[in-house]
C-alpha cells in the first residue's frame, strides 16, 4: 500500500503527572530530542504529547481522552510508525490511559500496518501464563495493529530507554535518511545491541520478522528550483499572496533523473516551524509549521512541476519552511526535501479578492449526493473550490479549515491536515477526507469553516 502514511512518523510522550503526583523524568524531552535528532527530516512527524491535551476527572480517574482519539486518528489514518515514550504496563500507556489493550485495540481501524517502538515498562510481557500483553495483541490481531515492534518484557528505566531507542532510530536510517539504505529491522536491532548490552537493555527485544524493512519511500527526489531559481545555498523567499512554482525530479541510482519514471506525487509546502512552549513541563517544544499547499502532481519523464498561491495566513517571521516532494507508481515511490526556502513578507502587487472558496459536503463516497445515513464510522468529504487559492494554513484566526459538530464550538476539528489538491490544480481546488469513528446513533449536524 502506498501514500503519504509511508513519509508518517508519530510520536507519544506522557506528561509528568503520575498517581503518585508531579516526577521530574523527561518524557517529552525524550521525544524531542528523538525527533531532532534521529528521525528523518524528510518525514512528516506527527506529535501527540500529553501535556497538551486538556486533563478530565471522572469517577475512572484522570483521563486525557482527547489524546486518545487523536493516536487512534493517526493510526487509522496511516503512520509508517508510532513511538511511546512513557509509563506503562501490560496493558496501558501511561496513567491517564492515553492507551488502553481493552479499549484503545477495538477501535483500530488500520490496514497499513505500523511499526511501533514503545521504551516503557512491561508492554511486551511475552512469558507471563495467561496473559496477552497489549503489544502481542497488537501483533496477533488480523487486518490491524502492528507489523512489529521494539519492545520491553519487563520493568525498564527511563534514561537508559531513550539511550537505546535513539540508537535504534539512528541505526534503522542511517545518516538520517529513509532513502541512504534500505536496513532491515534485524540490521538495526542487531547494530543497536552490539553497543547496548547492559542489564536495562537485555529487557528489550525485536517483536519482528528480523527480515523485515519498512514500508518508508526508498527513491531519492530533489526540489530542483523555485520560482526558476535553483536551491543551493542561498535560501529562497516566498511570500503571501504571491505565485510560486515548485519544480523537481525523481533520480536513479546514478544520481541522474530517471527518465522512465511515470506516476503521481504530493508536493507539500510548510510553514516555518514553531516554538511552544508548556507550562505544566516549563518545557518548550517544536511544532512544524502549517500547511501553505499540498496538491497532487503528475510525474512525466521523472520530472514535476507545479504552482500555487501562497495564503495570507503565515507567521511572517522571514524563517525557514519545508518543500516535501513524495512520488510513487504502481512499482515504487519515493521522497525528497529542501528547507531552502524563506516564509515571510507580502507580494504587494496582488489583489485579495477578500472571497471565501466554494464548499461542497458528502459523506464516504463523492458520487453519493444528498447520503444523510452514515455508519459509525465514515469519512466526511468536503470539495473546495477557489480561484485565488485556498487557504489552508490553519493559523489565521478564524481562517482555520475546521469543522463544528453539533454546535460545539468549544471542541471545533481541524481539518488543515486533511487537506489535499486535486491533481495539477495549483492549490485551487481539493478534497478534505476526515473519518468519524464510533460515532453513537442520532442526528448530528456539521458545519464546515473554510
């Protein structure tokens, strides 16, 4: 199965709020410093941290189930892998149950299988009589869960988790590339435990066909110029309201564009990343930035090209965005970045035409008009349309792409991520696909921001 799911990475990280009150371990910082520095830059890291999620008291305890549904979300939705990094037992992640083998499993929905690194305690409790830990029932479960893991057996420490973890990321993408070489996850494990051989690190083991490689994109791809300006290292600025062009190629093992490739691929355009920072943890994190454009694109000759206009809403702080070329075919696909590019500033010569994009509602099936009965779970479709470009940053103020369900304007879904243009469209027109899962019966109403 190919898609843009392949080029996911999610990260989890409790808080550090436990039964027993306020710890000082660093489970978020851990997963920073994962992501900065042993994960790809070419991958779309999704992140779900704890301490960003608003806490709920129940006769249960306390529960974030917000961060629930959004691991749920991103895994139905197709990520290459998820890591954990956290408290946990045989059955859960964390005190606040952000995921639970006896509720969170039944909900999954996934096909395209995903890999997950989980350095936390006892999830993988493989020898206990009786018991089925959650990570063998992620394992053992037809059509969904995992493909494999990199788990613990027993009671492990936090510091020495995200020692070994981090090597095992670094060794799985060697030179932090998904597409430098193609390592099995046996390669990567065997690698790992060569250095990590204390007592903490016996407790882990590959959950895994050791033969077997990720599903990530393994051709090279360059962003060949912007604008007409080829990338080198001078950055190039692009700015809101103006028209930029994106041009690159698929390359061959020689280096060389490779001629005889044909397919499609998604060009996404990001905003400069952000800093956040949480209180709760007095601890700042990095956000990537919003979504100027992501459209499809033809692949002819090994070559694509294609153009959009920039949205008003950007930061505006004149740093550094991200251009993300994934292409594939029936046969490959593969992935290729740049972070030559500057966003700020406004082309001053355009006029706003101060008009909001044309919105078409459907539920599952585009060719279904006027569908008013729904499954628990369905996909809202929704069909954009705007000459001047759509917007879909989702970091202007009452700009977002946001749905309201039943009225709750407290609890609005961002729709900013699901988001795609159609194909050689130039960013003016597209679908958003959001599934709905374990919806109750009843009537529900849903209105669309855009």
């Amino acid at each position: 199965l190919k898609g843009t799911w392949t080029n996911t990475v999610t990260l989890v990280a409790d808080d550090n709020v436990t039964s027993d009150g306020i710890e000082t371990l660093q489970h978020t910082r851990q997963s920073e410093t994962l992501a900065n520095e042993s994960v790809p830059k070419s991958f779309d890291i999704k992140k779900i941290y704890l301490a960003e999620y608003p806490t709920v008291i129940s006769g249960l305890g306390r529960k974030k189930p917000n961060a629930t549904d959004a691991l749920v979300a991103a895994i139905n939705t197709g990520t290459l892998m998820v890591n954990y990094q956290g408290h946990g037992s045989e059955d859960l992640w964390a005190d606040e149950e952000v995921f639970n083998r006896v509720t969170t499993i039944p909900r999954l929905n996934n096909e395209r299988l995903f890999f997950l690194s989980a350095p936390t305690c006892d999830f993988a409790y493989f020898d206990k009589p009786g018991v089925i830990s959650g990570a063998e029932e992620l394992l053992i479960t037809e059509n969904k869960g995992v493909i494999g893991g990199f788990v613990s057996s027993r009671p492990v420490y936090s510091a020495p988790n995200a020692a070994l973890n981090e090597a095992f990321y670094s060794n799985l993408f060697p030179d932090n590339s998904s597409t430098h070489e193609a390592r099995t996850i046996g390669e990567a494990y065997f690698i790992t435990k060569q250095v990590f051989d204390e007592s903490n690190d016996e407790k882990f083991f590959l959950m895994s066909d050791p033969a077997l490689v990720l599903n990530s994109p393994s051709i090279p791809v360059a962003i060949d110029s912007v604008n007409g300006n080829t990338l080198n290292e001078n950055s190039i600025q692009i700015k809101a309201l103006s028209t930029v062009s994106v041009a690159g190629s698929v390359k061959n093992s020689n280096g060389d564009v490779d001629n005889n490739l044909e397919g499609e691929g998604f060009v996404t355009v990001y905003d400069a990343e952000k800093q956040k920072f949480i209180k709760d943890l007095n601890e700042t994190v990095v956000k990537q930035g919003g979504i100027i454009f992501n459209g499809r694109v033809s692949i002819e000759n090994g070559n694509f090209r294609t153009e959009f206009v920039v949205p008003k809403d950007i930061t505006y702080e004149n740093k550094n965005g991200k251009i993300v070329a994934y292409v594939f075919n029936d046969n490959n696909d593969g992935i290729g970045f740049t972070t030559n590019v500057i966003v700020g500033g406004t082309d001053t010569t355009v006029v706003n035409d101060n008009k909001g994009p044309e919105a078409e509602i459907y539920y599952d099936n585009i060719n279904f008009e006027n569908s008013f009965l729904v499954n628990p779970d369905f996909k809202l479709i929704v069909k954009l349309t705007d000459e001047t470009g759509l917007n879909t940053t989702g970091t202007g103020v009452g700009h977002k792409l946001e749905a309201i369900l039943n009225e709750d304007v407290e609890n609005t879904i961002d729709l900013s991520n699901n988001f795609t243009g159609d194909l050689n469209s130039g960013g003016k027109s597209g679908l958003i696909e959001y599934n709905f899962f374990d919806k109750e019966p009843g009537n529900y109403n849903i209105k669309i921001l855009s």
